[in-house]
C-alpha cells in the first residue's frame, strides 16, 4: 500500500500548477472582477481551509525533517506553474511534446540575464493582486467588511510568492563558483623564499581558499605560493597565487588572503574529496517563519538599492 500511495503522489505532483492556479486566480476573481467563487462566512472558509493549511505545514516539515517549508515549497510552484502548466493539461489530454530540447552545456555567465518574457505572468498576476489587495483594504476601513479578511490574507500570501518568483527569474549574478564551504582548515603556506607560515582557512572553494594568518603584511597581491593541508586523512600539497587581499578596518588585525589554485600537481581527486568529505555548511533546517522578511529586504537592497 505505501508504494502505491508513493506513485499515486509522484503523478498527483504533477498537476500542482493546475492547484497553484486556482489559488492564484479565485482570491483575485472576487477582489478585482467582483466574481464571487464560493459563498461562505469567514467561520465556515476557516474550519474547511484552516486545518489542511495547518496540517500541510506540519506534514512538510515532519516528513522532511525540518529541511523544507510551505512558504518556500509555494514559491517554487508559483515559480514553475506558468511553465508547466500547458505541458501538464496537453500531456494529459494525450498530446505529447515532440520537440526535445537540448540542455544548455556552455558555462553560465557571470553577469545576470533577465528573460522578461518569462517574467510577463507573474508580473501581470502580481499587478492584478496589488489591485485587489487594494479593493479589500478599502473595503474592510471604509465599508467595515471584516468577512473579506481571508481574501486579503490570500491576496498578501499570493503577493509576496510573486514578488519572490521575480526575484528568481530576474536572477542574479555569479562569481563562477557553485560551492562554498566556510570550513576551517590548518595550513602551511610556503612562499618563494621557503619561509613557512601557518595559517587557517575561512573559505574553501574547488579552485581556491581564503587564508587567514596571525602575522601581518607576509603576502602580497601575485605571489605565487605552495599550500599544505595536512589532516589525518590527507597529505595535499597545491601551488597557486594570491589573488585578492581583504584588509581589516584595524591595521592590527591580519588580512585574510584569496588564493587561486593554478596547479593541483595531480591531487585534484584529493582535493575535490577534502572539499566534499564533511557535513555541507549550509542550513540543514529552516525555522518556522525565519527569512519571511529578511528574503524581500535583502532582495531589494541587493538588486534595487545597491544597483
């Protein structure tokens, strides 16, 4: 019965966009075209609703172990349901997709590229929902209409999924590297000369590593330098240059260096294997509510203000 139930669900996934739609467009049928869906009291909307909103998160953060959200499970189908959703209804009619395109092989690029038209539907739904939330505001201070509160709530939830799927959509830019692991390591690091300093990584990359070194000013920007880390399980011995120099704002503290890894002198395999052979450093659980606001603030600050 369980694997039943796990292929049952594998196709019911599927059809999520045809959900997503509904929950986008029933809220804005009666904020902004005065079409009523269903008529109910706000009691009657809350005991139907209200439990499966409630058992959805709980049934998402137990089944995955605190490592997926509603919130951040609704902006990735918001996001993704302009794009599946005509494929989904034609393949469920029996028309299959012919053309099959190719994965994209090239590098990515460093500089960000909007695609507006992939952006046009939520821009429109999100245009349509700042509308309606609008309406049902007016409504509910002028005209005292305290039943709509579900409505507007719906309006505000829908909102801020589509101002997060422009945010993905817009994209944003990279540096070229996929993966970042803030671990630290001990170092030695030997310059020219074969003078040895002993130093701690705050960053590791698949071709570089940020140093940081309790002496001062003993690197310099294009020095060319051998790393060894040396740990129980791996002897790795890497040359490479110094990149980057970030000074502190206290000239008594140390800088951290960035060094570019230019030649593994064949440990590439090791290295990639000392990279990876940790826990990932990045959240293994969302807290309930946390980022609601911190991802529209950054978001904004990071592609509006700063720019």
């Amino acid at each position: 019965m369980s694997q039943k139930l796990s292929y049952l669900s594998s196709v019911l996934y599927w059809f999520s966009p045809i959900k997503n739609l509904i929950y986008l467009l029933s809220p804005l049928m009666f904020a902004v075209f005065c079409i009523p869906i269903f008529k109910c009291t706000l009691v009657d909307l809350a005991l139907f609703w209200l439990p499966m909103h409630l058992m959805t998160m709980w049934a998402l953060r137990i089944t995955s172990r605190g490592k997926i959200s509603a919130r951040w499970s609704g902006i990735y189908e918001t996001s993704v349901m302009p794009f599946l959703l005509i494929p989904v209804i034609k393949e469920t009619l029996g028309i299959t997709l012919s053309t099959f395109k190719v994965t994209k092989k090239e590098a990515p690029s460093k500089k960000q590229m909007i695609d507006k038209r992939s952006l046009a539907p939520f821009v429109i739904l999100l245009a349509l929902t700042v509308a309606g939330i609008v309406r049902m505001s007016y409504m509910m201070v002028a005209l005292e209409y305290i039943g709509i509160l579900a409505v507007l709530f719906w309006l505000i939830r829908n909102a801020y999924y589509l101002v997060m799927c422009l945010f993905l959509g817009m994209g944003r830019d990279t540096d070229g590297e996929n993966v970042k692991v803030l671990a630290a390591e001990m170092i030695t690091v030997t310059k020219k000369d074969g003078r040895q300093i002993e130093g701690i990584t705050t960053k590791l990359l698949e071709h570089g590593v940020d140093v940081y070194m309790d002496e001062l000013d003993v690197l310099y920007l294009g020095e060319p330098i051998q790393l060894s880390i040396l740990k129980s399980k791996y002897d790795l011995r890497v040359n490479g240059t110094v990149v980057s120099v970030h000074n502190s704002c206290n000239s008594d503290i140390p800088s951290v260096y960035t060094v570019e890894i230019l030649d593994f002198n064949g440990q590439k395999d090791e290295y990639v294997q000392m990279l990876y052979d940790r826990k990932p450093t990045l959240p293994q659980r969302l807290r309930l509510g946390e980022g609601l606001f911190y991802s529209l603030w950054n978001n904004f600050a990071r592609r509006i203000v700063i720019k």
